[in-house]
C-alpha cells in the first residue's frame, strides 16, 4: 500500500485537565523545555503517512498554539481552530476542518505514541473499515455497584483498554458523530459512535507507553519516559 500524504489527523487539545489540577492546562505544560502538545504533534508532523494536521484547542489559546506550529515547524498543520464542551464536540469540529478521506483521532496529551503504530492502525482502518490502537488489560477487571460491591468479573481475555489514535473513513466518523449529536449521545472514545452505527472496528495492539497524561503521576512517568528515551537515542 502506497502510504505517502494520505491521512489527515484531529489532534484535540481543548481540554480542561481538571483531573491533573493545574491552574495550566496539562496539554501546555512543559516536559524539557517542550509544550506536551508538540511533542504529541512532532509524532504526526515527521510520518510521511500523514498529509495534514488539524489542531483543535481552547478558544483564548489558538494564538500561541500557532506561534509554537510555526517555532516548531510544524509544517503538516493546516489549522489550529476552536473546540467544544465535550472531546466530542472537539472532534466533530475537527472532523469539519479537514479534507481527507480518512481520518485518524488523536489525543494531545498521548505524546508517546510509537510512529509504527500510528501506521499499523491506519493500515488496518484501510483494509477493513475502521480500526484503534488498544493493549490487553493486565490487571483483573471487576464491575463494582456503587455501594462498593462487586457485580461482575468480567473474562479478562476479552478485555482491552482503548487508546487513540483511531482511524475511520471521513465519511463515516462524520455521520456517526452527526446521528450521535441528533440521538444526544455522549461516547468516551470515537468508536463507540462508530459501532452504534453498526460498522465493525477492529482492535490493533499498541503498546503500553501510549499513556494518556490525565493526572499528576502521569506526568512524573511522562519526564522518565522522556529522559529514558533521550538515553537510548544518544
Ligand atoms: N472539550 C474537550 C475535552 C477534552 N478534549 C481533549 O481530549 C483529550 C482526552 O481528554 P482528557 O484526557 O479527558 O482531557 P481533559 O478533558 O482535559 O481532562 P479532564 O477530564 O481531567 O478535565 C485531551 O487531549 C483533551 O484536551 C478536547 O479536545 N475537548
Ligand atoms: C479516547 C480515549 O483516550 C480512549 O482511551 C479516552 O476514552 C478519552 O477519555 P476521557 O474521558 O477524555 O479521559
């Protein structure tokens, strides 16, 4: 498969962080030196996979998240635009500003993910419709009340914890998302619109430094991994 310029990617970055409880959002701090939002969209801007590159982000920070695409050389983003309240909202306007005919979703704040994934689940969306990065859960999962009591365990070998990127055709992730605004659904990830539409997602096996950076810890992981791999490239 020819795989040059081919696939546009919404990295969503409009996020509050409220779980990391900084008064900066976690998307803008800093790990060496670097805003985590470039280090997650150097990752998509060096693939010759990918054509181009919309980023969306709060509305009073589309100026400087401008200045760092230009300081940086971030050559593939075409647009740096508004989200919404929800990661929904965020990529169905991301989804509006982008010409490709597939499409791959992004976290901003999983700047770790490994280029040859990004590919493998691109490759697998083309072959069989739609496709996301995921890693087998390693711990047993249980469905708990909220009283406290466990209800349910369920079999872990059919467990996975789904990351992004997720890669659709245009086409369907845009009708999915336009049927879940009109029945008021709200989805946590973009394949669950996608599977209410009734097409299959496949499963590709990621790795499990993909991390989202969702609370404090995670960033203590994020400047190990960081400084780990500088280590390993010197
Ligand atoms: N309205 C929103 C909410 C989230 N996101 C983005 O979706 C990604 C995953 O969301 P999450 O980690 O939950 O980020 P926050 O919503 O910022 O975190 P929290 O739930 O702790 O407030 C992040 O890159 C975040 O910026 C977005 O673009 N627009
Ligand atoms: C899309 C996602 O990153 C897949 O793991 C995740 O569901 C986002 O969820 P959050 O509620 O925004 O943390």
């Amino acid at each position: 498969m020819e795989t040059q310029n081919h696939v546009g990617v919404i990295v969503v970055a409009a996020g509050k962080g409220s779980r990391m409880g900084t008064r900066e959002s976690k998307q803008y701090l800093l790990l060496e030196d670097k805003p985590i939002i470039v280090h997650t969209l150097e990752v998509f801007d060096r693939m010759p996979l990918v054509k181009e590159i919309v980023l969306v982000t709060g509305a009073d920070d589309i100026d400087r998240c401008a200045g760092w695409v230009s300081r940086y050389g971030l050559r593939k983003v075409i647009k740096v635009i508004s989200g919404g309240r929800e990661r929904q909202q965020s990529v169905y306007k991301g989804l509006l500003a982008i010409g490709t005919e597939w499409v791959m979703v992004h976290d901003g704040v999983r700047p770790f993910v490994e280029p040859e994934h990004v590919e493998a689940c691109y490759r697998k969306a083309v072959n069989t419709g739609a496709a996301v990065l995921a890693v087998k859960v390693k711990d047993t999962i249980k469905q708990v009340s909220e009283s406290g009591m466990i209800e349910a365990t369920p079999d872990r070998r059919s467990l996975w914890a789904i990351h992004t990127p997720q890669a659709f055709r245009l086409s369907d992730l845009r009708k999915a998302h336009e049927q879940a605004e009109a029945d008021g659904f709200t989805g946590t990830d973009d394949s669950m619109l996608v599977e209410r539409m009734g097409i299959p997602v496949n499963v590709v096996e990621g790795s499990y430094t993909n991390i989202k950076i969702t609370t404090p810890e995670d960033l203590e992981y994020a400047a190990f991994m960081l400084k780990h791999r500088g280590e390993k490239n010197t």
